[in-house]
C-alpha cells in the first residue's frame, strides 16, 4: 500500500510503498477515505513546536474518516465492513494515576510530554507509532467509533468530526453546568469555532474573543451570543480578581490575552489552553479546575 512516511526528526516526508498492515489483538485495520491536516502539521514534523514525536520513522496523521477492513483477536463489537470515525487518543487501560497517552501519529502527551518520555510512554507509541496517512490505517479497536446513521455523508465532511473532540472533551472534564458563560479565544479557527458551535447547542452562555472584525456576524450565526475584538481589550491594565466574568475559557493564543482572561474568572474557573500555533508564547494544554 502507499502511506506518507516521515523518516524522523529534521527528516522528509515522502510518499511509499509499505506493506499493509495487519490487525494485530485488540487492533483494527481501516481502510481510509479521508483525513484532515493539521494547519501546523509542518512545525510539528520540523521539531519546531517540540511535539514528543515517536522515535524513528513513522507515519504522521491523527483522525480520519474510513471503512473497517479487518479486526484483530480480542476485538468484540466491530466488523469489517463497518464506517468509522477515528480518533488518536490512545492511553494505557490500566489502574494507575498517570497511565501513559499518546496522540496516534502525533506525540506523546500527558505529563510525560513535558518530564521526558518514561518507559511506559515509550512503549506504548512504539506500539503504535504509525498514524493515519495511508491507504490502511492500524490502530487500537478503541480508537475508532462506529458512524451509525450518517453513513450517507461524505468523508471529508465527516473528517470535521474531528475538532469536536477536544473542546467537548475538555468541557466534560471541566464539570461546567450548560448556563454557565465561557469566552473561547482565537475565535474563527478550526478548533474556536468548533468550540462556539458545540458550546453554544450544549447551552452555555458563550463569548467569542477574535481578531478578526470582519467575522462577527458568522461567530453569532455560529451561536455566540456576545463577539468582542482583541484590538480593542486594554491589555496594559490586567488586574488579579477583576469582575467576574466568566466560568470556563478555551484559549488557543496564549499570552497576555490568557492574563487577561484569567483576570476575570469567576470561581471555580475553569481554562483549557491549547495552543501550540507556531511563534506564540504557550505551547502545552493545560486543563485547569481552580478548587472553590
Ligand atoms: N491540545 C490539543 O489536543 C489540540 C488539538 C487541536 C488543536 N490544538 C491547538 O489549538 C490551537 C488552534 O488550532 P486550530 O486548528 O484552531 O488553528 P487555526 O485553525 O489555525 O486557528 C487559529 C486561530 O487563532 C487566531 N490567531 C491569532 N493570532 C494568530 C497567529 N499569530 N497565528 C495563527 N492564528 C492566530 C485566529 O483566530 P481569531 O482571529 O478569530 O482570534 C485563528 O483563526 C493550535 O495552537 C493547536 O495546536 C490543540
């Protein structure tokens, strides 16, 4: 099969024959229609956004649209034949505080992303080093979630399933009550308007923060009920415990812009920081909960 190899840090990518994989227990084989690039796919590949690549060579991409093609031992509720969305999160199944999680095809993550790689992370993307950009996908059996009823759609359509993981998982594990008013910065991107869109239909109060004046109207069609610019924030006078404002905040820029909105979190504030873009000044996730 042809899959898109990286060949390591400071490497190229180039576009191969491979053998195809097969479904080793507790794996799938999928058979890919679409998958979605990163816009800063390239960073991540050139080393320049410090990502916790596996080691040596391996095939980049993270979620995709495709058919299952063959399912491995121990796998109990999955048939070939079957349309799946798949999603890179992967971590140990086992009992302890901090199992090992890698993105497929991307990075490791967790704690061990900013401590240095421990052995069971190593192992665990060794395991699955090889993400999606290929004719066949290999990836656990839980990485891949049946697409029941929307098997009409179009692939590349569905591959936007994507970007809804990340502000509805983080929401979910932010406890945050529907009501509750949350301000996503860095507004017209692919994960802030995900943000706004899957925030707004969950029933939060939702505030977009962008730059862009000319987008205001789409971020309220989108369901914020409030859209604010960047330009016009007073970042000089950022004041620890201002006036509430709100409850949780996805912020993709980082900064003073986060100080800021930091600045007027109620209690129980709490932040999911994803930004990695390049050239800004934060670079790791940060899920945070402040204690009442
Ligand atoms: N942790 C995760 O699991 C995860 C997953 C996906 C993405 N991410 C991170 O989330 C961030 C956003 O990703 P995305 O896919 O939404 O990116 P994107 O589509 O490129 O959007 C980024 C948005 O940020 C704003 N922006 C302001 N200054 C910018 C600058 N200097 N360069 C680029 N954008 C700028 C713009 O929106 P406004 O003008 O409306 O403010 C832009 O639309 C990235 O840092 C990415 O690494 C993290």
């Amino acid at each position: 099969m042809k899959a898109w190899r990286f060949d390591g840090k400071g490497g190229s990518l180039a576009l191969e024959d491979v053998p195809k994989p097969q479904p080793r227990p507790g794996g799938v084989v999928v058979k890919m229609e679409a998958a979605p690039v990163l816009s800063y796919m390239r960073q991540v590949l050139d080393g320049t956004l410090g990502y916790a690549l596996p080691s040596g060579p391996f095939i980049p991409g993270t979620n995709g649209i495709g058919v299952l093609d063959a399912v491995g031992e121990g796998v109990y509720h999955l048939e070939p034949g079957e349309r799946v969305a798949l999603n890179p999160h992967h971590l140990a199944n086992e009992r302890v505080r901090d199992p090992a999680q890698i993105l497929i095809g991307l990075t490791a993550i967790g704690s061990a992303r900013f401590a240095g790689l421990d052995a069971a992370t190593k192992v665990l993307q060794a395991d699955w080093r090889d993400g999606v950009f290929a004719e066949y996908a290999h990836l656990p059996a839980a990485a891949v979630t049946p697409l029941d009823g929307l098997g009409d759609l179009p692939a590349e359509r569905l591959a936007a399933l994507a970007k809804f993981i990340v502000p509805y998982g983080g929401f979910l594990r932010g406890g945050l009550a529907a009501g509750e008013t949350v301000i996503v910065n860095g507004a017209t991107g692919g994960v802030g308007s995900i943000a706004i869109a899957s925030l707004a239909r969950l029933g939060y109060h939702v505030v977009a923060l962008t730059g862009k004046p000319s987008e205001s109207e789409w971020l309220l069609k989108l369901g914020a009920r409030e859209v604010k610019l960047r330009s016009e924030l007073d970042l000089t006078k950022i004041k620890p415990l201002d006036r509430a404002m709100w409850s949780g905040a996805i912020d993709n820029l980082g900064g003073e812009v986060l100080a800021w909105m930091a600045s007027m979190a109620l209690p129980c504030f709490c932040c999911q920081t994803v930004c990695s873009l390049p050239g800004l000044r934060y670079g790791r996730k940060v899920w945070q909960r402040m204690e009442c």
